[in-house]
C-alpha cells in the first residue's frame, strides 16, 4: 500500500480564499516600491530582517522589488500559546547573526495579530542601537489589537479570521500554499 501523501491536494484544502496570489503579488511590488524610495540614502546599511517562519515567502518576493543594495538576516520568536491564540509570553529563539548598530533595519512580519510579538520585538531592536527600525507587515488584523503598533508598511487589511498559505501556517501546514486563505474547517487542517 502506498503512503498517504503528507498534504491533501491544495484543491481539497478546507481553505477559501481571501486574497489571490495575484493581488498578493502586486501589492508586494508597491510595498517593494514604497521601501525602496524611502531607503534610497541607506547606502549599504539596509537590512531586511524576517521573522521566522511566516515572513519567508513575503521576504523573498518582497526583497526582489527592492533594487538597493541591502542585506538579509532572520530572527526565530516563539509567541507561547495554542494553534491560534498567542499568549502575549514571547522569546527570541534564533538571534540575528549579526549586530544591528548603525543598519537601517526593515522587520518584516508575516501578520500582526495582537501585536504582542511585534511590540517586543520592536522594542528589542531599538535597544541595539540601528540607524532606524521600521515595520513591514503583509496582514494585520486591527480587531485583535492588544498593543498598539505603528505599522509603516502594510499590505493588507483582514478581518479577523483565521489565515493560511503565502508563508502563513496552522500547524506548521498550508505555508506552501500559493494564495491566502481563511480557515474554514480547522479540524480538516
Ligand atoms: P501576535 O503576537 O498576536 O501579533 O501574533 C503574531 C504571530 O502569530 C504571527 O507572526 C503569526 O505567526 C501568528 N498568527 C497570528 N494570526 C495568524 C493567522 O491568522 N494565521 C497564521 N498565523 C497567525
């Protein structure tokens, strides 16, 4: 007998979609556009630092829109909590592989759900000393705000559903999917 495949085919994914990958992929062109403009005069300081996992997808497509010079680096945080619901406890896993002083750091996060995550973290770099620190978010979900977050760059706006795909998990599964999508029956994820 053969194995089950590990994922159903995406057309049986209890998911409907909420944003296409074509409207994902033109807002990650202007988002790119907006970061490049304002991060002209960085010379070779800008980084890109993405929040792992989530933001693996959006960074790399996001950071072909940006023609400057820049550099990449990841951070790994760990919101305690269950599925869907983080804690407001949060750590730094994985640190950045190199000092941030003098860089014009650009954190790029998949969601801000509560907005816990990002407020540590946003706090945390600042105290390293960067030339400047910017936000750059594909979602947000303001319905869930528990901490106030100044989002500089952002692609979309959502209601407060559950999300998968373009890098967003459940259960560390659908990341691959091409498009975003609410959850519509968790039990079948
Ligand atoms: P926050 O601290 O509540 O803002 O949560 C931030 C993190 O929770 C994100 O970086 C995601 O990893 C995760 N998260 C929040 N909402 C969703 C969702 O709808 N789908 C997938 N992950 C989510």
């Amino acid at each position: 007998m053969s194995p089950k495949p590990p994922y159903p085919p995406f057309a049986d994914a209890p998911v409907e979609e909420l944003l296409s990958a074509a409207e994902i992929e033109r807002r990650v062109a202007e988002l790119g556009h907006e970061i490049t403009h304002h991060h002209r005069e960085a010379g070779t300081d800008l980084m890109l630092l993405g929040v792992l996992k989530g933001s693996l997808i959006f960074l790399a497509d996001l950071a072909r829109h940006i023609p400057l010079p820049l550099t990449l680096d990841f951070i790994g945080i760990a919101s305690y909590g269950d599925e869907t619901k983080s804690s407001g406890v949060v750590q730094i896993t994985s640190d950045i592989s190199r000092p941030i002083e003098g860089k014009h750091v650009v954190v790029i996060e998949d969601i801000i759900d509560t907005g816990l995550t990002a407020h540590y973290l946003m706090n945390n770099l600042k105290t390293r000393k960067p030339a400047s620190v910017k936000l750059c978010s594909l979602l947000h979900k303001p319905d869930r705000a528990e901490r106030e977050v100044s989002i500089d760059y952002l692609g979309f706006t959502i209601p407060n559903e559950f999300v998968v795909g373009y890098g967003l998990d459940m259960a560390q599964r659908y990341r691959n999917l091409p498009y975003i999508g609410r959850v519509t029956d968790p039990s079948g994820v």
